[in-house]
C-alpha cells in the first residue's frame, strides 16, 4: 500500500505550538488514508481532506467513550484543528510492536477486548460518515449473497457504534505478547455488531492464511454470546471481502503488487466460503 504522504508543514506547526516541535519527528507506518508521526510521548496524525469535522470528532469520542471500559482503547489527547483542509489529532504514543496474525494468545485477549469495546459503545451516538468507493466487480457477483444480506438487514436487529476495522494490524503488542493499544477509529461507524464481529473472527482468527474457520471459532468462543450460525458466519465474512475488493479496486493508484496478491487471495476466500 502505498501510503499518503501528507507533511507536518509550518502551518501544522503553528496550530499545535504545545506539542514538542523541537524533538525529530518520526514518521510511522500506521493507517492507510492519514499519515503518523511520533513526536516523543505524542503522536500526530494528518488526515484526508474529504475527512469531515463531525466525523473527525466522532471517531476521537468514540475511542474516549470505549477507553472508560477498555484500557487498550487509544483516545486522543486534545481537539482535532483543521489545517490546509486536513484534520490534524493528537494521540499518546504507546510503546509496542504491530500484533501478528495466528498467535491465539492475542486472539483470545483480542475477543475479549472486542466484547468490552462493544459493551461501551453500546448506546453512544451514532453520525453520517463518508462512504467508501466502491468499484464494479462482475467477478464477485453473487445473487444468493445478496439475497441473504437483504434479509439479513430486513430481519432488524440492534444497532450500534462500531469501532470498524478490527484487526491486528491496528493493535499494538507488548514485549510479552500482551496487546496494549487499539488503534485507529476511522472505519468506525453504526451497524449491527454481527457484522464487525464476523470480519473480526475473520482476521483474528488467521482465515485467509490457513484456509480455516477453526481460529476464527475460537475467536467467537472466546467473545462470548455471539448470535452468528455457520451461514451468517459464513455469508458476513463474504460481505466484508466482497466490501474490502471493491474498495481496493477503486483505487488502483495506491496498491502494490502484495496488494494485489492480498487482494486475488481474499476473492479466492469469498468464493470458498459460500455455504454449501
């Protein structure tokens, strides 16, 4: 992925002078539509323009509200300001490697930590977020997929905030293997939690890499009362891929060949995970 090279510019500067500019700013590589960059104990992220204020401050209250009952929960620091069109937050820096995929320790703690952030969410309001582009994808076509998420949605059910790309890419880990920090609330939005926790399971639970449900099983276990038969396991999984393809395809000009890879694989998965 080729990541957005928005830049901590004079101006950026100036409307944040009680961050400490004089320390060497360090540019992470976390997020794939904002650019991060540790400055000592804070780090500062530079938006997308198209990024909207209520949004923006949505997703930093949304992390506020999931940290009062989850403490791996990363909330921002202070109030977004706006600067050349592009949100600018401050976060604190955690120490911590990225999570890797298939350790079920983490997946475990991770289910936990899923569950919590759903129980804080639970009622907190909900706003309009930007819709993700999405590309044609005749490939993926699938009737009896679409068919069964219409009434999957025509069914009801509780909705809620989301915290909307939960996987272990945006989770830090400790030195002994504890995850310590959830990042990155920008998906965020208000769905029923079926929905996050299947593509949860998904990720956590290794699936695209082992061709296997047996970890994302353990993930729901480990979550608790989930409510997801092997059909609505099976079909929201295929939603998500289907979701994150078209999204990808839409924007050619930033994937990479491991893209591309990542990509043909997880259409491989939607195909092998029709229920039979």
């Amino acid at each position: 992925m080729v990541r957005p090279e928005y830049a901590l510019t004079p101006a950026v500067r100036a409307a944040l002078p009680e961050l400490p500019w004089h320390l060497p700013a360090q540019r992470l590589g976390l997020g794939e539509e904002s650019a991060a960059y540790r400055l000592g104990d804070v780090v500062v992220r530079v938006g997308p323009v198209w990024r909207t204020d209520a949004e923006i401050l949505w997703f930093g209250e949304l992390a506020a509200t999931a940290r009062t009952f989850v403490p791996e929960a990363i909330a921002p620091l202070r109030a977004p300001v706006r600067v050349g069109g592009h949100p600018v937050t401050v976060w604190p820096f955690v120490e911590g490697e990225p999570t890797r995929r298939g350790n079920p320790q983490s997946r475990a703690q991770a289910a936990r930590i899923l569950a919590g952030i759903h129980a804080a969410l639970a009622t907190a309001p909900g706003t309009r977020v930007t819709a993700m582009t999405q590309a044609d994808a005749a490939d993926l076509h699938d009737p009896e997929l679409d068919a069964w998420i219409a009434e999957f949605d025509r069914a009801g059910g509780r909705v809620q905030a989301l915290h909307g790309d939960f996987w272990p890419g945006n989770s830090l880990t400790s030195a002994d293997g504890r995850i310590v920090a959830v990042l990155d609330w920008d998906d965020a939005w208000v769905q029923r939690r079926e929905r996050e926790l299947a593509h949860a399971a998904w990720e956590w639970g290794d699936g695209l890499d082992t061709g296997s449900l047996d970890g994302v099983r353990e993930f729901l276990a480990a979550y608790g009362e989930h409510g997801l038969d092997e059909v609505a396991l099976r079909q929201l999984i295929r939603e998500r891929l289907r979701f994150e393809i078209r999204y990808a395809r839409s924007r050619p000009e930033v994937l990479d060949d491991d893209d591309l890879v990542y990509h043909a694989d997880q259409a491989a998965a939607f195909h092998a995970l029709r229920p039979s």
